[in-house]
C-alpha cells in the first residue's frame, strides 16, 4: 500500500526523507510527493511516477526545511494523477498530510466541509481528512486533528503538519501500519522499519486509535480522548545492511540468496542436537500443544501457500486435523471454532488487512491464536496470544520469497515439536528430523551455484505467454507458489495444479507452445505417479521442465530439462524445490525487462481489503 515517511528535527528534512521513501517503494510506487515547511510557508512537490522519475523532475532535496513528510501512492481512491498524489492541503495551504488507508465515509465528509465552503482539487479520500482538520482547527493542531479523527471511519496511517505550528509532527493510525522512531533532537514517523532504520533502532509503535506528537526532542502519545498514553520503546534487530541491497541487482535475488542465512537464525536457540524449544519468551508449551483438537491457518497469497504445505506437515507428523482458508474468505463466514481449536495466521507482514480480520473473527468465537509473523510488533503479532517470529529480515522484494521458506521453517519446527509431544514423533526421529533441517541451509546454497543454469533456462522461455506449475503431495503448494512467483513479477500467465487433476481439464491446453513445470522429487509416494503424468503431457506435445532429484537418470529419458534439486526427506523437499522456481521467476522477469521488486499493480503489505 502507500508508504509514509516523516522527520522533525534539526537536519535538512528532505534529502532524509526521499532516502526513507525510496526504502518503502516496495509499498506502492505510482505516484510520490513531499511537504516540508520552510519560512512559515508550507511547500509541497509531487508527481506520478516512480520516486527517482518524480524526483528528476521536481528535485525534492531542493525544499527547504527541518521538518516534512512523504509519501509513496499506490492509488485507491482516483486515478494515479498529479492531483491526487499526496501530499494533500487545506485550502489555505496551511496544512498538509499524507495518507494510507481508505476512508470509508469520505463522501459523508466532503458534504460537510463542502457546505461550510471547502473545495476539492483531488478525487481522493485522503482529501477529506485535511479539509476537515481545517474546519476544526481554531488555534491548536492537535485538537484539529483529535476532532477530525473521532468522525472518520475507515483505516488510517496519517501524517499532518502545519506552518501554523512548524514544530510539531503528529502522527496517526487506525487499522494501517504506522511506527515512530525515536532519535536525539530528532524524531520519525514511517510506514516501516527500512526507512528510518540508518536513523535510529527504537521505536515505538502506534496502536490503533492513538497519535503521536512529535517534536524534535519529545514524542507524546495520546488516545483519541486525548489522554496521553505511556508507551515502551522498542529496539529492533535489524541492521541497515539487511535492508539495503548489497551489491545485487534486485531485492528478489539478494532475498532468494539470503535464504541459507535466514533459515539459519530462524532456527537458531530453537533447536540443539535432539530438541526443539519453542516454548522461550514465547509460551508455546506442551500444554497449550497437548491443548489441540484442530487447526485452522488463516493467511492470504505467498503466506497461504506456506500454510498448505503447514497442513501436510502437521496431519502427517502430529496428526492433528488442518484446514487451511484464505483469510478473506474466512473472515466472512461463520466456521465452527470449539474448544481446542487453534487458528494459525501465517503472514510475513504481519498487517495484512484481511489476515488481521480473520484473526479478530475468530477471537470473537473465543479461538487462541498463534502467528508466524516476520515483522516484530506488526499489528498480527500483537493481537495473537502466541508468536512464533521468523527471522528473514526485512523482506522488501515485493514478490515473497525468504519470508515463505523461513514460514516453512517455522512450520516444521512447530510440527515435529507438537508431535513429539503427543507422542507421534519418538526422541531418535526428533533427532533426525533435526539432523535434515540442518542440512537445508547448505544445500540450498548448492543451487543457488548453480543458478547460470536456471538464467540459461529462462532465455528459452521469455517469449512463452502461459505456463502450467504440476505438483503432487507436499509439492502440490510449490506449484502453487512457483505459478505465483512467475505471473507477479514477469506477468506471464501461469497456473499451479495437482499433477493428476490435469487430466480433468487442463490438459486440453497442452501443446508445443506449454511449458509445464513439473515438480518431480524422487520419494516412495508419488514419484512414480508424476512420471506418469508427465508421460501424459509429453504425449501431447508438452514442453516439460522437470524440478527432479539429483542424479535421477530415469527422468532424464522422459523430460526436456531439468532443473535438480538435493535430496533431503520428502517433508522438507518443499524447501528445495521453491528455490529454482524463485530463480526462473526472477530471471523471466529481468529478461523479458521488468522490474521484479515492483511488480505493476501490487504492493508489499495489503493493508486494505
Ligand atoms: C506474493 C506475496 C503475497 C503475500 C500476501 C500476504 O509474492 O508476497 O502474495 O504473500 O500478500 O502477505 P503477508 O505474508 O505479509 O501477510
């Protein structure tokens, strides 16, 4: 969604801000805009476009000023125009903000202060807001802003500043991500960590119905009533490095090649030669485990495909039932939560609107909930009653793919720990599922060696418009996420099947032009039923790229390439397999001259329904 970065304090404001916006373009990039105050005058620049193109044209670090705002659009409300990027003023251009959210009566609002005589350059709901805080502002920003806020409806991270009063920053959030950064003789305001992380690591995050007033010595919290609010700073852990990009030339390769790393601390103090603790700061016990009838796993996207992979895992090792929903259908129906029944939401984010409402909707009907989140203290963690973090890092590629393998991690460390609880999973086994998890990491970075053969892999196929991902069993989700890695970042159609459901429709589709991607690991399960199925394809005239164990000389014969992968036990393969298909995608993507870390269309967080 948009992306909101703002500073106080006694540094120049914009050439801090336009770095800090450049951190969050992941979020929306179709517009982006800045205000800052300088000589008691408000001065706002904006344009569509990505940051760099709007800045080549209006030069941002050229605004004067010690304190501002910015703001990167990904359009919700109006076309992607001049008029509606942000920032937004009053009339009087005496105060502008910045948005992200969607206001749900902004109709009912533009009526009122249209009344009282307000007018509109801009489609958008944001500028509703600004115009309503001018009508109530009589002298003091903060009441301005506490009246306007108690009469809108709908989801909000807002920034507003004032010449009227060109020391203060006030910050705002209800339902959208927002966080404060606490510095000395100075103080931030940002959608996400990445941009003020070269600023300062602590942190405090707003809660839904609060704003924040920043000066460039103090920070005040205060509820919507008014009353000041105490609230703890946070240090976070990740460093600047991790949210750069590090020599590569995308954010999706550097994440895809951070994968051995972050597997790695995801695991790290969780487990020891023959045991898994997940209990630490966490308080997943053996009782909340030995507590467990059922589960439901709530995520949306690149996180739901992680939770059908967690559905395999867990019926299989701690033979407890799953049912996996997309969130946003979950949250409209009526599921039968009883006693015992966990849900799980999966979400790198951690402010995915839909994954937020799926949890609140089953609290409602009294279910404990447990997240596997990414981001420390993102709106998802706090309202669990049990988080597992992993640790990817900041994730900023908008395209996931660290952030599912480490949810995999997570997934399975959760899974043989829960059954060797109940007894599924005897201590030898514990031990060496143990022992598999730990060869992950390096035998992920074997194919990542190797990846020139996935680039030349990806030359032949950039002219190619569709492609078919087949996979059965626990790989039946890789096709899945492998078809979604290649349509969001290369826009080539693609879809993800079982590789016998085929035979029921999709193989009408199949002829020399049909890449059909094929996840064929070897096991004792379904390896020989995935033989036949490419022999069905093959039969048609079907191009076969075969994801196949290395050293198989029996697929060899019956495909046209192959992309190997190491071999591990079957429950783990998932983790091998996604990794050439993160390549391809990658590679399509650049060959065919997209920018995969923002893809058209999409933004990192969703963080409206
Ligand atoms: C795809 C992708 C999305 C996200 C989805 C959920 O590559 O990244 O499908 O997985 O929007 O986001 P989180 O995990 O933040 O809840």
């Amino acid at each position: 969604m948009c992306g909101i970065v703002g500073y106080v304090g006694e540094k120049e404001a914009a050439p801090l801000l336009v770095e800090g916006l450049k951190k969050l373009e992941y979020r929306g990039y179709d517009s982006a805009g800045m205000a800052t105050i300088s000589e008691k005058k408000v001065l706002i620049e904006k344009d569509v476009g990505k940051i760099e193109e709007v800045d080549k044209k209006v030069n941002f670090k050229s605004m004067k000023g010690k304190i501002g705002l910015a703001h990167s659009r990904w359009a919700t409300h109006g076309d992607v125009t001049k008029e509606n990027a942000h920032p937004h003023t009053s009339m009087k251009e005496d105060i502008s903000i910045v948005h992200n959210g969607i206001i749900e009566n902004f109709a009912d609002i533009k009526k009122k202060v249209g009344k009282e005589g307000h007018t509109f350059s801009s489609d958008t709901d944001t500028e509703a807001i600004v115009h309503l805080i001018a009508a109530h502002h009589e002298g003091n920003l903060k009441e301005a802003v506490l009246k306007a806020l108690n009469e809108l409806e709908g989801a909000y991270a807002l920034g507003i500043i004032s010449s009227k009063e060109p020391h203060t920053l006030i910050a705002a959030r209800n339902e959208s991500p927002l966080i404060i950064g606490v510095g000395e003789g100075e103080n931030f305001i940002a959608s996400d960590v990445p941009a003020i992380l070269e600023h300062t690591k602590k942190i405090i995050y707003l809660d839904n119905g609060e704003i924040g007033v920043l000066t460039k010595d103090n920070v005040d919290i205060f509820d919507l009533e008014g009353n000041k609010v105490e609230k703890k700073i946070h240090t976070i852990e990740w460093t600047v490095e991790k949210a750069e990009k590090g020599g590569f030339d995308h954010f999706m390769l550097k994440e895809i090649f951070e994968q051995p790393s972050v597997i790695s601390e995801t695991v790290e103090g969780r487990i020891s030669e023959d045991s898994i603790d997940l209990n630490g700061k966490t308080g997943f016990t053996s009782e909340e485990m030995k507590r467990i009838k059922r589960i439901i796993i709530v995520a949306c996207g690149t996180s739901w495909h992680a939770g059908l992979v967690g559905e395999f895992m867990i019926e299989e090792l701690a033979k407890i039932p799953v049912e996996v929903e997309y969130a946003s259908e979950f949250r409209y129906r009526d599921p039968i939560v009883e006693k015992g029944t966990l849900i799980i939401a999966i979400s790198q984010s951690g402010e995915t609107a839909d994954t937020l409402a799926a949890i609140r909707h089953a609290k409602k009907k009294g279910a404990k909930i447990l997240s596997i989140v990414n981001v420390k203290g993102s709106s998802i963690a706090r309202e669990s009653d049990i988080v597992l973090y992993t640790k990817a890092g900041p994730e900023i590629g908008v395209a996931s793919t660290k952030a599912f393998t480490t949810q995999l991690i997570m997934l399975y460390l959760m899974t043989v720990e829960i059954g060797h609880v109940l007894g599924h999973t005897n201590d030898q086994q514990v031990k060496n599922r143990i022992r598999d998890l730990r060869l992950l990491p390096l035998q992920i970075q074997s194919m990542l060696d190797e990846r020139k053969n996935v680039h030349t892999l990806a030359k032949k196929f950039i002219e190619k418009a569709h492609a078919l991902y087949l996979g059965r069993g626990i790989n039946f989700p890789i096709a899945l996420e492998g078809a979604l890695k290649l349509k969001e970042v290369s826009y080539v159609h693609a879809e993800g099947y079982p590789a016998a459901e085929m035979k029921h429709g999709p193989i009408a589709l199949i002829d020399k032009n049909m890449p059909v991607v094929v996840i064929a690991t070897k096991d004792d399960r379904t390896y020989k039923k995935v033989l036949s199925n490419i022999q069905e394809v093959k039969a048609r005239g079907g191009i076969v790229i075969a994801i196949a164990s290395k050293g198989d000389r029996d697929i060899k014969k019956c495909v046209d390439y192959i992309l190997p992968v190491p071999q591990n036990s079957y429950i783990l393969t998932p983790l091998l397999a996604v990794v050439p298909l993160q390549l391809f995608a990658y590679y399509v993507a650049v060959l065919r001259k997209h920018d995969p870390d923002k893809p058209k269309n999409l933004a990192k967080s969703v963080t409206v329904e």
